[in-house]
C-alpha cells in the first residue's frame, strides 16, 4: 500500500523534478495519438529564426515525453497524455514576439493565449483547455507542479539540458545565441 511518501521504487527522477504516485491523473502513453493538423497548426505558431525555441525543440521534447510517460506507466503513476501531448506542443508558441507588449507578464501566459482558440477549434473541451494551459504554465521559471502531467511536461522541455554533455552543450550554445538575438545584445561567457 501506498504510505505517500516517496520510494526509488515509487518514482522516476527525471532530472531533478521527481514524479511520484502522490497526485496521480489519468491514461497513459501508448493511448496518445498523434495529430497532424493539429501539430501543424501549432507549428503555425513557432518561428524557425530562432536556435532554441522552434519546432524542432517541440518536436524533442514529445520523444521526451514519450519516455517520460513510459517510465511512469511502468510505474503506475497515471498521466494524462491527452493534456501533455498538447501541452507540449504550444508550451513555447509565440516565443519570438514581445509578450509584454501585447499584454502577457510572461512567455508562458501568451502561449496559453495562442493556444486556447486551436484547442477549442479543434473540439477540445473547455476543461480540457483549461488543464492544458495549467501545464504549458508548468514550464515558467518558478512554476509550482500540482499534478503529475505538470511535472511530465516540464521535464520533457528541460530534458535537452539535462541529457549528454554533447546535447546539453548545443542546447546551451542555442540558448546563448537566441537570447543575443532576442535581446540584442552580446553575452559574455562568463555571465552566461
């Protein structure tokens, strides 16, 4: 029986964000489906000018989810990948243009913005929506994880930093470059 406390054999450490069976959702990987008009449509939304944030990364941090959700299936942790595979998908829509101009307080919220009127488009229901949003908001600096899907979806998306040095070194010299970009303004490697 489950005591709520968490055991190597009760959770699977991704990274440093540990996935327990304390607040367990629902569905599992192999039910997920992918959705082609639905991911161009969110690829509408990313612009290829940048290094790091485009749609190739969307496109790695499903095949991260894709291990993530495995491991918690065999597990026995329950996840929503029906609010992940979205999630994942809009989470850094918008990334390029200046959210604070057009209202937003952060990146996060106006990929929330973005996304809501695809999703309900495409006959997502508005509670559905609604989870979604909560966990593309999961992948914002400081953001508290209140479920399982949460804690899934921000390690697929900081899963290129914390992979082979290989990886984890392009995903930094990405980042650099892109902040340079967006910013722009030059960086020093000692700040970075």
């Amino acid at each position: 029986s489950f005591n709520g406390r968490t055991s190597a054999s009760q959770a699977e450490n991704v990274g440093s964000i540990p996935i327990t069976r304390s607040n367990p959702c629902l569905l599992n990987m192999s039910e997920i489906v992918r959705d082609n008009n639905l991911e161009r449509k969110a690829r509408s939304l990313y612009s290829d000018d940048l290094p790091y944030h485009n749609f190739a990364h969307i496109q790695e941090t499903l095949k991260s989810a894709a291990i993530i959700l495995k491991r918690c299936q065999r597990e026995g942790i329950q996840v929503k990948a029906q609010i992940v595979y979205p999630a994942l998908l809009f989470h850094d829509a918008g990334y390029r243009e200046d959210h604070l101009r057009r209202g937003y307080q952060n990146k996060e919220l106006y990929a929330v913005a973005l996304s809501r009127p695809v999703l309900k488009n495409h006959g997502f229901s508005p509670s559905s929506i609604e989870e979604i949003g909560a966990a593309i908001m999961a992948t914002e600096r400081n953001a508290q994880f209140l479920c399982a899907e949460h804690k899934a979806v921000r390690a697929a998306d900081l899963s290129s930093m914390a992979a082979t040095y290989d990886q984890f070194l392009q995903s930094s010299l990405k980042l650099k470059f892109e902040y340079e970009m967006l910013n722009q303004k030059r960086i020093s490697w000692s700040l970075w």
